[in-house]
C-alpha cells in the first residue's frame, strides 16, 4: 500500500481524498493554488505545497508543478480528483513516467473513452447499445447535413471532447442545423482547444441513467448500481438519486451487467461509470467517465462501498475481494449539489462565509469543505456542497431530505438551497415522473 498519497485538486473533493487515506494509514499531500491557501483540505493535509496563482491554468492544470510536488514530497501516488486533470491521458502518462502511481485507469483508457466517438466504437464492439448517430467526427456542414438525414431530426451536435454540456446544440430542421453546428464547434475550441465534434439523434424524454462500476488489475469486475442524474440544468446535473424510480429489478440487473462485461472485455482497472440515456424501455450509451464522479456518495449509502478506498487500494494493486453476489443494494440515496450561485439567475456568487451549520441526523451525510470565515473563490467551479441523505425508502429519503435541507444554514454567499427546497417538493419529482428535459421546462414555466 502506499505510504504518501498527492491529492492534485481541491475543495470538497481534495478533502473527500485525504480522508479516505487517512482512514487507510496513507499520508497526504495536498496541492494547491495561492486563492485555497486556507482551505479545509490544506489545513488537515500532512503537508501542503503552492503550486501556483488562482488561474487553473497555472495551478491545478500545471503539469510540471504537480509533478514538482510530488517529487519534493517524496509522495508514491498522485490522485487527480475530478475534474482538472482527472481525465487527462497526457498527465496520467507522465506520473507513470515520473515513477509515480496513477490512481486512475491507464493512460490509454483515458485516451479512447476521452474520446467520444472512440468510445462509441470501442462498446458497440462490446455490445453495447449506443444512440444512432455518426460513425465519427463530422468535419463540414455538409457532411453534418447528410448524417443529420440519414439519422432524421432532431439532432444533437456534441464535441468529441469534455463534458459539462460544452460544445453541445440542439438542431430540428436543416435551417437550425446551419448555425447550431458552427456554434457548437466554436464553443468547443473555445472549451476544449479542438473543435471536432460528432451527431446523433436527439432523444426528446430521456433519463439520465449512469452505472457505476469498479474493476481491478486481477480480471474482477463488478458494477455497483445505477444512479438517475435526469434533474439537470444546461446538461449539468442539479440533484442525483439511487436507485433511479424508472427502473424495475430486471432493467437495473440488465444495465449492471451489460455495463460490467464491457469494461472487463476492455480490460479497463479502477472506477468508472457508464452513461446512459433510457427512454421508452430502451438503453443507449452516451459516454464513459474514466474518473470517480461528483455523485459517487448515494451509491456508497446503498452499497457500503467506499469508492475512494478501492479507488486506492485498485491503483496499489490490491484485488476486490469481493464478487457481484457479495454486494448488496440498501435503501434509497438522493444527492443536492449546493453551489455558491443566485437560485434564479444563477450567477455565481463568490465571497466570505460568516454562518455555517450541516444538518445532521440518521442518514445524512454532507461533503463540503466549507467552515465560518471561508472565503469561496471566483476562480473555479461554484459547487460547495454536497447533501446526501439516506433512507429506507424512496419516501422515507424524501422527507429526511426536506428535513435537513430545512436546517442547513450557509450565510455570506448566494446558494442554490432555496431551489432545492422547491424541487424536492413538487408534485412530478416526487413521483420519480422526470427526464432530462424536465427542470429547463420548469424553469421556463416561471419565465
């Protein structure tokens, strides 16, 4: 096992990692930009070094700076986190190179399922169901003419890199094609510094079904069920729950296992998650993240399962242990993503915390890095908080949930509690009736 650990991110994440490894013996480093110089995972950290001004771009995304800290440490592994660099087949190469562990998949799975069309190719082969689309990357509006006929309207252009809804536009006739396809190429250079992108058909109802797996270096492959992130806002997930309430045993024990033989006919190591869109009864793969997830805690309240823990103990080459049989779903798991953003106009809203209270009780989990006279910093992404709660039922996690949402207390900074307080409570999230599409069409109601 390894005995210092580099935790290459931040906020609650970088503090998620640290505690994880300090119930493992491991010690931790953590690296850091000058703007979270006081934040929690700095402070708790075994050590911590600067490795550069508040720009990502010269801290989080320095690759020479990261490296430079784990080598004055002494660390044996480099955890990327999420984001940042955690997708990053470049970086993930060069920790290997450095001598360094990797605690992530190979470079090379990185690599193709970074990619996705690559990825699309790569678990069709394995047999997977993928959404009728282009064979690759559309180069000309031509070319995205001719697929968007073959295919039929609506379309969805989509970057063949990055996520979080960039590079992505809606077409439904040739007309809104012209101008959606440029658009999307330009955001995704923007974003991304490539603007290659891809097509397929757009879905009008999905849900947004993910499963989780977990593989090591030994042949053992098992998946740790599905997560529903259907309530989003501009392709970013809002509130995640396990399991999804569209699903019955059959279609959960179907997906699970369709998703575990594909990364074990791949040959991939670590955690991942496969996602999925599902409508009508029917599964479509859209993408794999070769990363731990934002929404990994309701899958570890329905499992048991630490997934940063074997997220380690996987990379140090450690085997599972454990088959699918062992593994056993308890209960129901909903996830609010607090950001430090205005709950209407969703402006970001950085600045002091000068109250903080975490509800509490059976079944509740928080995973922030907030506390009293924290200043949150403009530079990066605005998530702050994570509630998690855990109940028996779907129902009983309903009403814990309106509970502890009710006592949560963030003063200083904007939140998006408020809207959570409201999403929880209406009529259509209550009886599981939503899809992807579901919160933009609520929010336009109100517009």
């Amino acid at each position: 096992m390894f005995e210092k650990v580099l935790i290459a991110n931040r906020g609650e994440i970088a503090l998620r990692i640290h505690r994880a490894c300090r119930e493992m013996g491991i010690r931790t480093v953590v690296a850091h930009s000058t703007a979270d110089a006081d934040a929690m995972a700095v402070r708790l950290a075994d050590e911590s070094v600067c490795i550069g001004p508040p720009a990502s771009r010269d801290s989080y995304l320095n690759i020479p700076a990261i490296l430079s800290a784990a080598i004055i440490t002494g660390a044996d592994a480099i955890h990327p986190g999420i984001g940042f660099m955690s997708e990053n087949a470049q970086f993930a190469e060069m920790v290997e190179e450095h001598g360094f562990t990797f605690i992530g998949p190979s470079p090379e799975h990185i690599r193709v399922m970074g990619d996705k069309t690559a990825a699309k190719q790569t678990v069709a082969k394995a047999g997977l169901p993928v959404v009728p689309g282009s064979d690759g990357a559309v180069d000309t509006l031509d070319q995205a003419i001719t697929v968007a006929a073959q295919i039929g309207y609506p379309v969805l252009i989509k970057a063949t890199a990055g996520g979080g809804g960039k590079g992505m536009k809606i077409a439904r006739s040739e007309e809104e094609l012209q101008q959606a396809y440029q658009l999307a190429r330009a955001e995704a250079l923007a974003a991304f510094g490539f603007d290659s992108v891809y097509m397929e058909r757009f879905l009008d109802t999905p849900r947004h079904i993910e499963v989780q797996i977990l593989a090591d270096t030994h042949g053992n492959v098992v998946h740790l069920g599905e997560r529903d992130c259907s309530v989003q806002r501009r392709h970013q997930k809002v509130i995640e729950e396990a399991p999804s309430p569209a699903l019955n045993d059959d279609q959960r024990r179907q997906i699970g296992e369709l998703a575990a033989d594909t990364v074990r006919a791949i040959g991939y190591r670590g955690v991942g998650t496969l996602e999925f869109l599902y409508q009508d009864g029917s599964f479509f793969f859209i993408e794999m993240n070769t990363r731990l997830q934002i929404e990994h805690p309701i899958t570890e309240m329905i499992t048991g399962i630490d997934l940063v823990r074997e997220q380690i103990r996987v990379a140090a080459g450690a085997p599972l242990g454990y088959e699918q049989d062992a593994i056993r779903f308890y209960g129901h798991a909903i996830e609010c993503r607090v950001n430090a953003e205005n709950p209407e106009s969703f402006l970001p809203s950085p600045g002091r915390i000068h109250s903080y209270h975490a509800p509490g009780g059976l079944g509740v989990r928080v995973d922030s890095a907030l506390y009293d006279g924290y200043r949150v910093p403009p530079h990066y992404d605005s998530l702050i908080a994570k509630l998690v709660v855990h109940g028996t039922s779907r129902n009983e996690c309903l009403m814990r949930l309106r509970r502890t949402l009710a006592e949560f207390v963030i003063e200083g900074v904007d939140t998006t509690l408020p809207l959570h307080e409201r999403l929880v409570a209406e009529p259509d999230f209550v009886n599981g009736q939503y899809d992807i599409h579901w919160l933009e069409r609520l929010m336009e109601k109100d517009a």
